[in-house]
C-alpha cells in the first residue's frame, strides 16, 4: 500500500542508524511492529496477578 508521509528527516535517519535498517519503509515497518509489540506486553501486563491458576505444584511434581 502506498501512503505519502510528512516526517521529520533527521528523525527517519536517526532511526535508520539506530536500528541499521538500510531503508526508509523497512524503518517504518519495525517502528510500527515495535509500537503493536510493545502495545500488547502492555495489555498483557493488565493482567499480572489476576489468573488463580488453582495449581497444586507439590501434587504435579509427585507424579514424576
């Protein structure tokens, strides 16, 4: 899909140095996967200590 972006040169070559990505969309793309990756560790974060698992460790590690 083709967009036409205005952005900020040096921050597009700041990015592309940083992250040694050798082009202008590839840049992009991480930047956006990144953005999702770190989006969903934050929803799943929500979650800590709100699961009661119900497991009995000592039960399952004397079925071995």
């Amino acid at each position: 899909m083709r967009t036409t972006l205005d952005l900020p040169a040096d921050l597009l070559n700041e990015a592309m140095q940083v992250t040694k990505t050798p082009t202008k969309t590839k840049v992009i793309i991480l930047a956006l996967e990144e953005l999702i990756r770190k989006s969903t560790i934050a929803e799943l974060k929500a979650f800590k200590g709100t699961v009661d698992l119900d497991i009995d460790l000592d039960m399952i590690r004397a079925r071995r």
